[in-house]
C-alpha cells in the first residue's frame, strides 16, 4: 500500500513556527504583563493561593489597627516591575530592605528575634501560567 500525501501546507507551518520561535517578543511581553498583574492581584487579595498570615498584635496596635498586610504606604507594591530580556523576563522589586524577609520568612529586628511569617508576593498562580502556554502556543502555531 502506498499513501502520498501533499506536505507542502505542512512544510508552510513548519517555516511559520521556526519563524514564530525566532520572536518571542511578543510573547515575552504577555508573560511580563501577565506576570505583573498575578503579583499585584496577590496584595489586592492579601495571598494567593493561600491568604498570608495576619499582622502581628504589636504590629497592629503601631498601625492603630489599621492597614492590610504588605500594603502599607504601597512602597513594595509600586516597586514591583518586570525586565524583559533576549530569553527571559524576570519580576524583581525595587531595592528594599524588607522586600526579601517578606517573600521568604524569616529572623529580623534589633537581635533577629523576631519571626516575620513568608508572604510569598511574587507568585503566578497556577491559572496565569496556563494562560502563558496557551499564548505561546498560539504565537508558535499562528492560531
């Protein structure tokens, strides 16, 4: 038995894709803005998935009560950006003191007595990152 087959549309697609694969700009710009609004959704919402850990009694009564944990006067929040490369994009913050306690837990304070709970802020969800596949697919396949 012999089976021919015209490849021509096939071989089109192929060119289309390597071509697609060559500039990922695009995509990379979804991804970064993707990305951006998954973190800031995170303070909006106070965690994700997980909620964060409440502020702490002495915090709170500094704070008269009030004010949502990581908000504050929104310095992080406002720091937060995106530098999109040749092969990457990557999230990062302004350069705080406080920035990185907060996303991993941790000793801090006169002595690191006193234990700051992990907030992680900067996490896509599972649901953006399936988002960033389907888009890549579509640059990739021209759908």
């Amino acid at each position: 038995m012999r089976i021919d087959a015209d490849t021509e549309s096939t071989e089109r697609m192929l060119k289309r894709m390597i071509r697609a694969g060559k500039n990922l700009r695009p995509v990379f710009d979804v991804i970064a803005e993707t990305g951006l609004a998954s973190i800031q959704r995170n303070f909006e919402v106070g965690g994700r998935p997980d909620k964060w850990k409440g502020l702490a009694a002495g915090t709170q009564k500094r704070k008269g009560g009030r004010g949502q944990v990581l908000i504050g006067d929104k310095t992080l929040l406002s720091g937060i950006h995106y530098d999109i490369r040749r092969r990457s994009v990557t999230w990062q913050t302004t350069p705080l003191a406080y920035a990185a306690i907060h996303q991993f837990g941790g000793k801090a304070g006169p002595g690191r007595k006193v234990t700051i709970p992990q907030r992680r802020y900067m996490l896509l969800q599972k649901e953006d990152i399936e988002d960033i596949h389907e888009f890549l697919a579509e640059h990739i396949t021209g759908a």
